[in-house]
C-alpha cells in the first residue's frame, strides 16, 4: 500500500473534505470542536464549520493537521496542533484531571482528530497517520505530544467515539498513559524526541 501524508494546508481543500467525509462524523464537525465554544460551534452550523476549517488551513503558518493519500486518493485525517491552539481542550475535563502539563504550555501538542475513509480501515492507516503527525510535531518545536484515546476493552469503539483513536494505537506509536481521568479515557503522552541511548 502506498501511503503519502503531507500536510493539510499544501493539498487542494477537496482532498481535505475526502479524507473527512467517508466516515465517522469528520464531515459534521469539520475538525473544529476543539477550537470553538459549543454555542459558537452549534450556530455555525456544518457549511460555517467547513468554511471555518478552510479558512484555517489557507492561513495557517504551520499545517495544524495532515492528510494521508492512498494510490492518490484522500483516505484519512490527523489533526495534531500545539494544545493551546485548541482553546476547548483547556476546558475538557479529560484534560484538565489527566494531563500534568501547564496549560499554557505552547510546546505541548495535542493529537485530538483522527478519521480514515471507511474502505481504507484495517491496513494499518491510522498508525500511519499518528506516526505521521508525531514527526511533524517533533519538526514544528514540541518538546510533549498528548494524546486523549478511548479504551476499546472498555469503551464500545463506535466509528464517532474513535476519532479519539484507542490506547493500543497510540502505544504501537511510544505513547505511554500517564493517566486515566475515566474507565474508558486516558490521557497519554511521548516525548517529541527520543531520549539518548
């Protein structure tokens, strides 16, 4: 399988609503539920959501998500940013009882989007895309990657409950928990750069 991942801001805004729109619910949130209040959020409505994330993207200095191409096709999405670029997550109780980083800390990035097209699942995609997005935040300045994902042993892994991504996947990728504000939620972190050997 050949897999491509670049960033969200140099592909045309077609590929990004491909990559969100085959599944899950990328299509009705437009990956800005972190950014937006819930009153700002619901009177925006799906297309002021879109218009929103297109916006973002065009003015964006660095890339604040990546897409993933399959043999040229748009197949999935990882949304990965600096935490307090995502000013809901503050307010996330997740966040608030599992994370032991500042919040203002801006060198800490947040993996808090993840969507793969419906036919492009169980080929491994998804660890692809958080790889991926670990690298890129590595090459942008964070110093801590968080990742908030569900636990699938307790949690049904629902399509919408998923865009959390599971422990497992963010394992796979070196992400260790540092803790468990809820049976089925943990909050799990990486350095961005390995430590010396």
């Amino acid at each position: 399988m050949a897999v491509v991942v670049c960033p969200a801001t140099t592909v045309p805004f077609s590929d990004v609503e491909h990559a969100l729109t085959g599944g899950g619910d990328g299509g009705g949130c437009w990956c800005q539920w972190f950014l937006l209040p819930r009153r700002d959020f619901d009177a925006a409505g799906r297309e002021g959501l879109r218009e929103r994330l297109r916006v973002e993207l065009a003015e964006a200095e660095v890339a604040p998500a990546l897409v993933a191409h399959v043999a040229g096709e748009a197949a999935g999405w990882v949304r990965v940013a600096p935490r307090t670029t995502q000013p809901v997550l503050a307010r996330s109780p997740i966040v608030r009882r599992g994370s032991v980083e500042p919040p203002t800390a801006a060198d800490v990035w947040a993996i808090t989007c993840l969507v793969v097209r419906r036919e492009h699942r169980g080929q491994g995609l998804a660890h692809r895309l958080v790889e991926a997005a670990t690298e890129h935040a590595a090459a942008s300045g964070a110093r801590t990657i968080e990742a908030y994902p569900i636990d699938t042993g307790v949690r049904a892994p629902t399509s919408t409950a998923l865009y959390h991504g599971s422990i497992d996947l963010f394992e796979r990728a070196g992400f260790t928990v540092v803790a468990r504000p809820t049976p089925g939620r943990a909050v799990m972190s990486r350095p961005a750069s390995p430590s010396p050997s």
